[in-house]
C-alpha cells in the first residue's frame, strides 16, 4: 500500500521548482546555448556559394567550411563533457560560449579563406565544451522526475530545432545581407546568454580530482577526428579509395587504443563502467543511429527543393518551416506520451513515425507539389524524430551516475553528431550511385528517392533496436 500511494506523490513534489524564474532562466540559457552549438552545423550550407566567390574558395576548400566545424564539435565532445564535472559546468559553459562567440567573429570578419576555415574549427572547439554543459545544467537545476523530463523535452526540442532552422536562418541572412551574417548573428546573442549565465547559473562539479585524462583525451579526439574525416573523404574519393580507409582504419585503431587505455586508467576520461546502465549504452546507440537519419534528411530536402523544384535559399528555408515546428511538438508531446506508455515506447514509436515520412519522401517526383512532396513527408519525418530525441536524452542521462552526468551528456551528443556525419556520407554516396553523376531533375530526384528509401529501412531497423535494448519502464532506470 506504501509503494502506490509514493507514486502518487511523486510528480507533485517537484512541481514548485520548475516554474521558478531562476530555474526557467537557467533552463533558457542552456538552451540558447544548445540551440546555437546545433544550428552552425548546418546554417552556412545555403551560404556556401557566396563565401566561395568572395572568399576564392576552392571546391575542397568550401567543404572544409562544413567539416572543419562538425569533425572539431565531435571530436572533442567526450573532452568537454568530462572538463564539466571536473572543473565545474558554469565554468565551462562561458568558457564554450566564449570561445564560441569570439570564433564567430573572427569567421565573420574574415578576408581568406584559411581565416574563415580555422575560425570554424576554433566554432567547433567552443561547441565541443559548451554543448555538454547545457543538457548537465538543465539535470542540476530540475529535480528527477516529471519536471525534469519537461525540461529535457525543452532541451531536445530545441536542439532539434536549431538543425531545423539553419537552412531558413541562413537563407534569409544571406539574401537580405550577406553571408558574414550567417557567422555575426551568433555573437549578439552569445552575449545576451553569457550575461544570463554568468548573473544566474550556480555552478556545480563532482568534486573529485581534477586530473583531467590526457592520453586518453588526446587519443578519443585523434581517433573521433580521424574517423570523422574519413567519413566526410567519402563523398569527394568513395569508400575504396586510400584516402578515405586509411584515416578510418588509423582513426579505429586509435579509439581501440583509448579503449584499452580508459581500462587501466586510475581517473579515466570515460569510466568504461557507464555503460554498464543499459539505458546509458542503448540510448547511445539508438541515438547514433537516428541521427545518421535526421541529419541526412534536412540536407537532402533542402538540395531536393533548390536543385530540382527550382526553390531560393530563401524559398526553400520557408518551405520546411513546418517540419521544423513539427520536431519541436514532438519533443514536446514526448513527456506527457512518456509517463503513460514509457520511455521505450515512446521512443519505438517515435521511430515508426518518422519511418513512415521517410518512406513517404522516397516517393518523390521532379515535378513534386509542395503538399504532397515537402510539407506532409516532412511534418511526420520531424513529429517522428522529436518524439524519439527526448526519451533516449532522458534514459541516458538518468542511468548515470552524478558524477559522470556530464560525461554521458557529451557522449549523447557525440552519438548524435558523429551518428548525422556517418549518415549524410552513407546517404549522399547512395544517392550519387543512382543519380550516376546526371545533374537533370530526375535522376536526382531518383538519387535522394533511394536516399530517403535506404534512410526508412534505417529507422525500422532502430525501432526493432530500440523495442529489444532500451529498458522496460520498470527499468528506466536501470
């Protein structure tokens, strides 16, 4: 009789802290710093052509604007995660969105191209340190439960929306001013979010050694860098060629050798021990690999709009504003579909969602309707993908350990960016295959068709993954 009448209780406690406006600002400067990290992924891509005329970029050099910033933010995730328990998550927090902010202008301002590119590798650096920070602040400032989960939903969703944004964001800066905009834009609000930050934040650690893992930091970045920039060689050299397999073999054996260091480690950078928690390991996984999904599915609607219905920049950010506000109700219908079914549920059928939009969009045609052919297939895709993002943060971060919350907050991040890279190279290198190197409408109509078609068996597959892994809601936590 004790144990129902417990549960009962429980969602009532916590109820006074989250409208608080201290835990309400503290949530919005976290997200505002997520919301940025997220959105510079994928906010210069309808820049590109502007910045290769101004800039003289080469065709390889343009690509490194995009790469140096995504192989930089996941290379040094788990880094960042673990200097946020350490040397404390508000410190680290400033110091990301510091260093975030000031790359910001230094790309902005930039007069070559090598400053634009190391400015968007420093961008990459300052995302690594900051983005673990926000999901840990969120998890000290909310107490467990529902609450806590509302906050989170918060946290995904607005992640979800700043990949969302990029295009539309990006379009509209650089039809209506220029393209320095797509990198100056950040600095305005990355002061407003330092000045929140640094008056509301508390600042909380673990309070044990301050050791930071050197061998096993430099060899987790060198072999997530060098597994990242393989996988980016691919659409340019394809997956057989020397020199796409040898920084992935190098970068292998590199995470291998980490592995086996963090084994033996007396203050591991990654206490191999968290995966212990089947909801830290599953949720991971799951993560990665509906990540290598979503990502892929804004980049190739965006180029499906511009190449071949013939849409601006502009245009085409406008037209997939309802998937992006579909990726924000879904995250935010997650908590309460959570406290009636679970977080497995809910994630599974997140998954089926999005598979159906997917499997909707492969059915695209060169002379599409804007209905039928972006909007519909995109609201599902996105519903799909918020409803998924939510849970499988909320698993992973409650099957750890205090001390580690900000270690498995970076490797959730990790899994997701490292999980986009890898799909958008497999994707683009399956819609290469049937477009056969055609630039006419329908052949790559035909090529992103396939795309969207291998990205549905994808999400199947990571709802069976995740209905077979991801803990029972009796063993949530787990």
């Amino acid at each position: 009789m004790v144990h129902p009448a417990s549960k009962t209780q429980e969602p009532v406690l916590p109820a006074p802290v989250t409208p608080s406006p201290r835990a309400w600002v503290v949530i919005a400067a976290a997200c505002a710093g997520q919301f940025l990290v997220v959105l510079d992924v994928s906010v210069v891509n309808v820049a590109l052509p502007s910045m290769r005329a101004d800039l003289r970029l080469s065709p390889t050099g343009l690509q490194w604007v995009l790469n140096a910033y995504s192989i930089a933010f996941a290379g040094f995730m788990l880094l960042g995660g673990r200097a946020a328990d350490m040397f404390g998550r508000k410190l680290m927090f400033l110091v990301g969105l510091s260093l975030f902010t000031a790359a910001s202008v230094a790309g902005g301002l930039a007069q070559e191209g090598w400053q634009l590119l190391v400015a968007r590798g420093v961008q990459g650096l300052g995302a690594a340190v900051l983005a673990p920070a926000t999901l840990t602040i969120i998890t000290a400032a909310v107490p467990p439960g529902p609450a806590r989960t509302r906050a989170i939903a918060t946290w995904a969703a607005v992640g979800a929306a700043g990949g969302a944004a990029g295009g539309l964001v990006g379009g509209v800066l650089t039809d209506l001013l220029s393209w320095r905009w797509v990198l100056l834009i950040n600095v305005p609000v990355g002061v407003l979010v330092l000045v929140a930050a640094a008056v509301w934040l508390t600042e909380s650690r673990t309070g044990g050694s301050r050791r930071l893992d050197l061998p096993g930091a430099v060899l987790a970045t060198g072999g997530l860098a060098a597994v990242a920039y393989g996988i980016v060689q691919t659409e340019e050299a394809g997956w057989g060629e020397a020199v796409t397999l040898l920084p992935l073999l190098c970068g292998l054996g590199l995470l291998g050798a980490f592995v086996a260091v963090e084994a033996r480690a007396k203050a591991p950078l990654m206490p191999l021990k968290v995966f212990r928690s089947r909801a830290v390991s599953a949720a991971n996984v799951a993560m990665l690999v509906t990540g290598s999904a979503s990502f892929a599915m804004w980049f190739f609607m965006t180029v499906y709009a511009q190449n071949v219905l013939g849409y601006t920049p502009l245009e085409a950010g406008l037209a997939l504003i309802p998937s992006s506000v579909s990726v924000i109700v879904g995250s935010k219908l997650a908590p309460p579909l959570m406290a009636r079914g679970g977080a497995r549920a809910v994630a599974v059928l997140g998954a089926l969602i999005a598979a159906t939009g997917f499997g909707w969009q492969s059915t695209m045609g060169a002379h599409g309707e804007y209905l039928t052919a972006i909007a519909g297939p995109g609201v599902l895709m996105m519903a799909g993908i918020g409803l998924v993002a939510t849970p499988l943060a909320s698993l992973a971060t409650s099957g750890a350990a205090p001390d580690d919350a900000g270690l498995v907050s970076g490797l959730i991040n990790t899994s997701r960016t490292m999980g986009g890279a890898l799909g958008l190279a497999i994707l683009s290198t399956v819609a290469a295959s049937r477009s056969g190197g055609a630039t006419d409408p329908q052949s790559l109509t035909a090529g992103y068709a396939l795309a969207f078609r291998t990205g549905t068996g994808v999400l199947l597959a990571a709802a069976v993954l995740m209905l077979l892994w991801l803990p029972r809601p009796a063993a949530d936590r787990a």
